[in-house]
C-alpha cells in the first residue's frame, strides 16, 4: 500500500534554532499534503494544507512565518520551525493524499510523525 | 462548521466486542474515516465509508454510517489486546478533502 515516509522520527533541538522535518511519499505522488500537530493526549489539529508548486494554505492561528512549508516536488514537502521555543515541543505529523485535487476515492496516509522537543 | 466529537475512553474485555462512536456537524462530508494510533507512533487507517453508504465491513471491523444524525460508529469483533490503542475517527470535506479529526477514543483491552 501507499507508504508515506516522515523525517526524523524524533528529534531534540535548543530554543532559538531552526527545525526541518521532511515527509516523502514513497511509491504515490501526492499533489497535496498535510501538517498536522498533536498535543499530548488531544486530537490532530490541522496547520496547513501543502499544495505542490504554490503556497501552502494555513489554518487560522497557525503563524506561517514560524512554520514554512514547502512542496517541491510530488513527493516532498518540508516543514521548518524556525526559531523553536519550548512551546513548540509537540508531535507533527503529515500526511498526503494519492493523485490529483478530485481524488475523492483516495484515503489520506500517514507518516510516523515527528516528536520535537525544544530545550 | 466541522466537530467531530467521540467518548474519550472505552474499556472492553479480550474476545468481546468494543463500539466506538463518533458524532460529527458538518453534512457535506464525502469521506468519514477510522484511524489507529499506537502510543508514540503515527496514525494508521483503518477503514473508510463515502457517505452515501450506510455500513461497510472489513474483517473484525464494522462501520456504521446514519447520515441522518450524523453518527459514526466502530465496531470492532473478538477484540485483541493488540487493539488497545486510541481510535480517531475524521471527517473528509470540501475539494481538497480536508479532514477533521475527533478527539479520540482510548480503547483498553482487559485480558
């Protein structure tokens, strides 16, 4: 099945530096992926919708200068928190969806998701 | 709007059947899904349903879709410890099939 690859699993990083996690479909090319962050015992909350070869879409509330988001290519999209704090400590997870835009019959897949925590 | 709201916690017994639910607001969902996630792990489908159906079954696994009050459910059979683990079910929307998720239902299996 379709298979989406997410880079690093895990990583710690220091309060004021920059952090960029990477989400690969695999054997698919996903027009349009998606970032999601999960707090601790709470739900996905979506943060923006990455669309390949333009802007990304951002939720409201979600600060697009802080968390830049690019899609490359049909395979990548990368999400970079720059100048992390503590609070961005979290669990960031993507996923993307197999085809094009009317792809209503293509269920979204998930990578493993990210854990940052800022010192 | 979207909500989609589901029971936090669910406790069942090894060998019986678990049923979690789902509400959600939003009528013009095309797609409604059930994922599984693992602590410390990412999410896994399970199973999806295009709104215009009313059940769809895949092994151990039952949805049950009343579009009517906009009600979702999970039945899962013969439940497994390996099934603990949080269930969130989502809705799918609009052109991008953007989707919402539940806040999730932690299911313990008692051996």
């Amino acid at each position: 099945g379709a298979v989406v690859s997410q880079h690093p699993s895990w990583v710690i990083c220091k309060s004021g530096t920059s952090v960029k996690i990477e989400c690969r479909s695999l054997d698919f090319q996903a027009t349009t992926m998606f970032w999601y962050r999960q707090f601790p015992k709470q739900s996905l909350m979506l943060m923006a919708t990455s669309n390949e070869g333009s802007k990304a879409t951002y939720e409201q509330g979600v600060e697009k200068d802080k968390f830049l988001i690019n899609h490359a290519s049909l395979t990548l999209s990368t999400l970079t928190v720059t100048s992390a704090h503590p609070e961005d400590s979290s669990f960031y997870i993507c996923s993307a969806r197999e085809g094009r835009l009317s792809s209503y019959n293509s269920p979204l897949h998930f990578g493993n998701g990210t854990r940052l925590t800022v010192t | 709007g979207e909500d989609v709201e589901q029971s936090l916690f669910l406790s069942v017994r090894e060998g019986d059947s678990s049923v979690i639910n789902c509400t959600y607001t939003d009528s013009s969902s095309t797609y409604l899904y059930w994922y599984k996630q693992e602590p410390g792990a990412g999410l896994q489908l399970l199973t999806y349903i295009f709104s215009n159906m009313d059940m769809k079954q895949d092994q151990r696994l039952t949805v049950l879709l009343n579009k009517k009050d906009k009600h979702l459910s999970l039945r899962i059979a013969d439940t497994q410890t390996g099934d603990s683990a949080i269930y969130f079910c989502a809705e799918g929307t609009g052109g991008y099939q953007k989707v919402t998720f539940g806040t999730g239902t932690k299911l313990q299996v008692i051996p």
